[in-house]
C-alpha cells in the first residue's frame, strides 16, 4: 500500500522585514558657512550737507608722528579746519596740503569714528577717488576700539584701501595681526590694479564675519582671510573695531619713492561710507 507523507512548507520571513532597518540618508559634506548682511545701512555718511564732518559720527586724530603713530610721515593732522576736511557737493574731501605748521611742512585730516560709530562685524563699504602723485598715502580702515588684546598689532588692523601715490591705480586689502603683519613681513594683503583708481570713484569693502574676512573693490572679490581658531594672535577680530579715513604724506611706505611737492595739494574723495549689519 502506498504510504503518502504529507509535506510541510514552511514560509521564512525574511529578516528584513523581522528587524526593518531605519533609513538614514547619509551626511552631506560640511561647506564654509556663508553670511547675509542687512539690505540697508545701519550706520552710514553720505555727506549730504554743507561744511565740516558731521560731528555727531566724526572726530578727528590729532597731531603727527609725534604722538607715536610710527610711520614717519610728514604732514601734521588738524583738527576741524575746512581746508583739509570739507563736505560740499555731496562728496567729503581730506586734503593734504604743503604748509608750514606746528614745525612740519604739510598739512592734512585724518578723522576716526572712534565713540560714534564702533561695530563688531558687519559689512563695511566705502566709495572714494584717490589722490595721484608721489608722496601720497590714501586710506580707509579700521582700527581696535579698546585695544583689548594690546597695542598694535595684537589687536588687529583692517585696512579696506590702501593706496601709494607713486604705484599708480594699484589699491591694496590687509590685515595686520600679532601673527600676521608687515614687520615681520607675514602680513595677509591682496593687491589689485584697477583701472582710473585716481580719476574715477570705486567701492571698497570688506566683509568681517566670525569665520572670515572677505574684501572686494567694485563688488569683485580680491581677498579672504579665514578664521584659523587659533587665538587672538591670529584672529583679534572679535572685538569692536572703528572707521578711520585720512590722506597722508610721504612716510615708511608713502615715501618710498621721495616726495613730489609739486603734488600738494593732494584730494581724497569720499562719496559715502556705509555700514550693514551681520545678520
């Protein structure tokens, strides 16, 4: 007699569905962190009026290398005097001229907005026509505010244009840092020649975040220092730092190719400065 022997399937689950694994989509790489500033300016001059600096955001340097400033430079800077600091026609304008005064033979501005106008990062723009002819040194740039670090240069610089008379239309973007400076020669700059610099007005500008310091001129990137997280020998720049905007004579770097007197008077032209906030 034939004997059937029933056969038993058994179904086995796939482990799988026993213990689903969860479904984690992998990181994606980490990129610089990038910053947004405010659409307007929160602190700005556009000297739009008649006269001398606006008081209320401007005062003055006073003096010459006397006062330890270091550079050797020629001129004597005054303070409040229409022929050497002047708005009119919607443009401020820092004049240097070849006087005799307070034992110098030239006189200039160099106003700061030091107590009026003190930022900790933001977007910081400046448009302005620099003067020609050998001897001149044009700037807009920014110093510590409290020094909190110690005297220069551990407490930073920021120099958002430089320009020499004699290198004509080439403009400069720096930082100075204890680590990082001209006298030791490691400073962190970037130099561009630009066309007209001395005929025509072009911005300059500088974004200071946490994480970098990016500069442009005519809103075109020409440098970027990055945040090493390596202390304030590196890095001071966590500290509120102030405008400064003169015109100086001859000096260390001005005077390298001597001083041309037929030069003076000698015109730096602001068209305005502007400030945006980090958001």
């Amino acid at each position: 007699m034939l004997k059937i022997i029933p056969i038993v399937l058994f179904s086995i689950a796939c482990a799988e569905t026993d213990n689903p694994k969860p479904n984690i989509p992998q990181p994606e790489p980490v990129g610089p962190k990038e910053y947004s500033f405010s659409a307007t300016p929160t602190w700005s001059d556009e000297f739009e009026y008649e006269g001398l600096p606006d008081v209320k955001k401007w005062s003055y340097d006073v003096g010459s290398q006397n006062n330890g400033w270091g550079n050797n430079e020629l001129q004597y800077y005054t303070e409040a005097n229409l022929e050497n600091a002047r708005v009119e026609d919607g443009v401020l304008t820092i004049t240097a001229k070849r006087e005799a005064f307070e034992g110098f033979n030239y006189t200039s501005a160099r106003l700061v907005s030091k107590g009026k106008g003190d930022f900790l990062y933001g977007r910081f723009e400046v448009r302005a026509k620099v003067p020609p002819g050998k001897g001149t040194w044009a700037a807009a740039w920014m110093l510590p505010t409290d020094w909190a670090y110690g005297s220069w240069p551990a407490s930073g610089e920021i120099d958002i244009l430089e320009h020499v008379g004699y290198d004509q239309d080439v403009v400069h973007i720096s930082m100075h840092t204890e680590a990082y400076n001209h006298s030791i020669g490691t400073q962190k700059t970037a130099t561009k020649k630009i066309q007209n610099a001395t005929t025509e007005f072009h911005i300059y500008r500088v974004d200071w975040t946490p994480d970098y310091i990016k500069g442009f001129v005519d809103n075109v990137e020409m440098f970027h220092f990055a945040n090493e997280k390596k202390g304030y020998a590196v890095w001071p720049f966590d500290k509120k730092f102030h405008w400064l905007l003169n015109l100086a004579v001859g000096g260390d770097w001005g005077g390298q190719m001597c001083v041309d007197e037929e030069a003076f008077p000698a015109k730096m032209e602001v068209d305005y400065v502007r400030v945006y906030e980090l958001k």
